[in-house]
C-alpha cells in the first residue's frame, strides 16, 4: 500500500521553496521586474504562449498546452484546466537530463525528478485505485513504502528522465481515457473507513495538487537554466 493510500489527508508534502527573503530583495526584484515591463510594454504578443524575461534569461514555450475554453461545461472546464496543467508540468522538464533534473534548492528537497514521480503516483492512486478499486500497478506496487513514504521522490532522481516523462505522460493518458464518459457524480467504492469520493472531487483535487506542485517546477527550472515560462 502506498504512502497516499495510508495517508488521503495528509497536507504536508514538501514545500519550503523560500526565493526573496528581506525587504531589500524584494525591493531589487521590483524594481528590476517593474523596469522590464516598461522596456516591453508595446511588443505584440503572439504564437505558443511564453512569457518574456529580462535580458539574459530564455524563455520556455508550452507548444502543446490549450487554453481552457472560456465558455465551457463543468466537465470540459475541469478536464481541460487538468490536461493544461499536466502540460505545464511536462513543459518544465522539457529537455534536461538526469543532472538537472535532480537539482535541488537550498531550501528543499524538492527535484523536477521527484515531481514527475510523485505526480504519476497521484494519479495513478487517486483515478485507478480509489475510484476504479484496480490495484496498483508498478512500480507502485513493490515499492518499499514502510521503509521510505517518501520513495517516489527520492528514487526518481536515479531515473532515466525520458522513463520518468513517460510514466507521468501515460499516466494522464490512461486516466484520461478511464474516466471519459463518467457522471461527475458517481462516487468511488468505500475506503477502509467507509468512505468515498465523487468524480467531481478527485478531478478537483488533482487539480489543486499538480498546479501547486507547477509552482515549485517554475522554481526549479528558473535555477537551473534561467529558462522560464507560464
């Protein structure tokens, strides 16, 4: 059993990625920020969406992520915002090896490895084993999760980064697919304790924790290559 099937509430994954700390570091980020702006506020913006950086610093393009449709369903807007963040997630490991992705902050213990990871077992736990009831799969499955509940992140940073992008990517792809068609309504089977889930929820909740987990790859990949992106 894994870690987050033991532990559904649990809020404390890691976090700690402090970037300004004193007023006066703020003050240099402002001003610095506030003079960029300034220096580009008549480009015209067009193509894959980017963000553009002060000098010195590339940008990342998310060529494959869609906008979530403005007028959409419930449904649509909840897969669409999920299949958008799943994509930003893929567009910052986009082209590091296995040294960058194993970069870590000062701060915390956090690696776009892990993520990538920790990711594929979220999806994979919450879609697949608690509101489908199948049972885990590889490499879930054997993992030594009394000896280490933080295996995922750990063990990921000796992975091959393109298996590691892999498992995440036909992770989603088989969520995607497994849930397609289903009420938001219907509820998983019961847990140890007697309880459930809707559809609704999980696809909320995935939500929630891939796009706070963006936040710290934007982090990561800004110190590892100065590459940025939305």
């Amino acid at each position: 059993m894994s870690r987050l099937a033991k532990s559904a509430d649990r809020q404390d994954w890691p976090l700690g990625l402090a970037v300004w700390t004193g007023r006066q570091g703020l003050q240099r980020w402002l001003t610095t920020w506030a003079g960029h702006l300034a220096s580009h506020v008549d480009e015209p913006v067009s193509g894959p969406r980017c963000r553009v950086v002060a000098a010195g610093c590339e940008t990342l393009c998310m060529e494959q992520r869609t906008d979530p449709d403005v007028t959409a369903s419930e449904r649509a807007s909840l897969d669409q915002f999920l299949d958008y963040h799943r994509a930003t997630l893929l567009g910052k490991t986009d082209g590091l090896g296995a040294e960058a992705l194993a970069t870590r902050l000062p701060s915390s213990e956090l690696t776009l490895a892990g993520l990538l990871k920790h990711l594929a077992l979220v999806e994979s736990d919450w879609i697949q084993v608690r509101f489908l009831g199948k049972p885990q799969e590889e490499p879930w499955a054997s993992a030594p999760w009394d000896d280490d509940r933080d295996w995922e992140f750990h063990t990921a940073v000796t992975d091959d980064p393109e298996a590691l992008r892999e498992l995440y990517r036909a992770t989603c792809d088989l969520n995607r697919s497994s849930v397609a068609g289903i009420d938001l309504d219907t509820l998983s089977g019961p847990d140890d304790t007697g309880r459930q889930w809707s559809l609704r929820w999980i696809l909320l909740h995935l939500i929630e924790e891939t796009a706070r987990h963006n936040g710290h790859a934007d982090l990561l990949r800004e110190a590892i290559d100065g590459v940025v992106g939305e």
